[in-house]
C-alpha cells in the first residue's frame, strides 16, 4: 500500500510537470541592415549576447555594405555558456518590397530568393538555413523557390503549409509580442503567452523588429526576456530546432 501511495505521488509530480512544461522560444528578430560598421539593431545584439539568449535575426541583402562581415563576425562567433551558437543569420529577403514573395511569379521570387542567397554567401560567408518573407507574405510560389535549395529547411511564419515532401519545416505557431513593428509591449506578450501556453506547449515564435525600438521600447523586451528566462524557457534557433523534429530526415 506504502509503495503505491509513493509510487501515485511520483507520477502526479512527473504530470504535473509535463503539464507545466515551459515551450521552446523562436525569437525571430526581423530587418537587420548594416551599413558603415554599424547596425540600428546592434543594441538588441548586444543585449541578447550579455544574457547569453539564443535568437534569429533576418538579414536584407540590399542592407548590406563592404563591412558588414567585420560587424558581424563578433555575433557570428557568439556562443553561450555551453559552446552552442547563439545568433542564427536567416534571409529576410533581397529589397524587402511589400510584396517580394506573394503574387509577384515565379521567376521574379527565384531571383530575389537566389540573389540574396549569393549575396549572403558573397558579404558573410554564411549558409544559411531558415527564410522568413518580408512582411511575413508569402505563397506557394515561395515554398517550391525555397524547396529548390536544398540548404534551406525552415519558413517562418509561412502562409503555406509545405507539403511534407519538400523538406521544410513552417514554423508558424505564434505568440505577438509587438502592438505594431517596433513597439513591443510587456503586459500585451504575458496576456498573450499565458493564453497560448497550453495549446503552443512544444514552442512559440515571438517576432519583434529591434531597429525600430525607441528606448523605453527596448526596456519592454527586455522584461519579455526577462520574464521568459523566469518561466524556464529554453531559447532556441529556427534550424536548430528543426533539427529536434520529424521533418528533419534524420530524425525519422
């Protein structure tokens, strides 16, 4: 009787954490430019290496100058304190014209997607792996540009499941963070996380835009960080968690 009395409490404990289980967070930071060394998003960068969290950033080819990769380099090589990478560099488009990737036809997406794709190769030397459209506005004509190239394995915040056949994860189960580009807003993100908790229990995409923070609005995603890091949450990277999933062929 003793040992399944022990036994009932053990697995309550064990559910009851289940069920308590903080999700993964995706910080999908959009609309990185550099330009003379410098970058309106270099505070955001900083911030997030000094606490040591993992995020995505979205770069725009066309935002891109000679120094770029001396910029970069630093974040490129930022790791935590476990020797994992904390910055994922992801394409955010070649012009980000509202739209580059809907409506706009096959041949016209290919080469912005295929542009940018060289250029970030060409700037920074990276290979990059997830792909995020420019006001998050894409379409069909997207998921099979984007399945053309076999390094790419992530969309986010696609408006078009990819069949399973392409390869390509759609990471799209988002919780708002920002009242509009730019204006991130605490207490808007804790009522909208506590909301989605239970039906985003495996992870959350939260996207901001850090070049267009003033500083009070800086200060509200830093108490989103904040407050992340007191739920327990781990930081993750758009293709590194696709490598956690079913869509990654090695997983299966």
């Amino acid at each position: 009787m003793k040992k399944t009395i022990i036994l009932f409490l053990l697995f309550s404990l064990v559910h009851v954490g289940i069920l308590h289980a903080a999700p993964k967070i995706i910080l999908k930071l959009d609309d990185l430019r550099i330009n003379k060394n410098g970058s309106a998003s270099s505070v955001t960068l900083d911030y997030l290496k000094l606490k040591g969290v993992k995020a995505g950033f979205g770069i725009i080819a066309n935002g891109l100058d000679e120094t770029a990769l001396s910029f970069l380099t630093p974040y490129i090589n930022a790791t935590n304190a476990k020797g994992e990478k904390l910055f994922e560099f992801w394409h955010h488009g070649y012009d980000h014209k509202n739209p580059e990737f809907k409506g706009t036809g096959y041949d016209y997406q290919k080469l912005h997607f295929e542009k940018a794709d060289s250029l970030f190769e060409k700037r920074l030397g990276i290979k990059m792996r997830s792909f995020g459209a420019p006001f998050n506005a894409s379409d069909s004509i997207t998921i099979r540009v984007l399945s053309e190239n076999p390094k790419y394995k992530v969309i986010m915040l696609g408006s078009i499941i990819p069949a399973r056949s392409t390869g390509i994860l759609n990471l799209n189960q988002r919780v708002n963070l920002e009242l509009s580009p730019g204006v991130p807003d605490s207490a808007y993100f804790v009522t909208n996380y506590l909301a989605s908790k239970s039906k985003y229990s495996n992870y959350m995409i939260v996207q901001a835009h850090p070049p267009y923070f003033k500083p009070e609005r800086l200060d509200e995603f830093k108490k989103v960080i904040e407050f992340l890091i007191s739920e327990g949450c781990e930081f993750v990277l758009p293709y590194e968690y696709y490598k956690t999933t079913i869509a990654n062929p090695e997983k299966k």
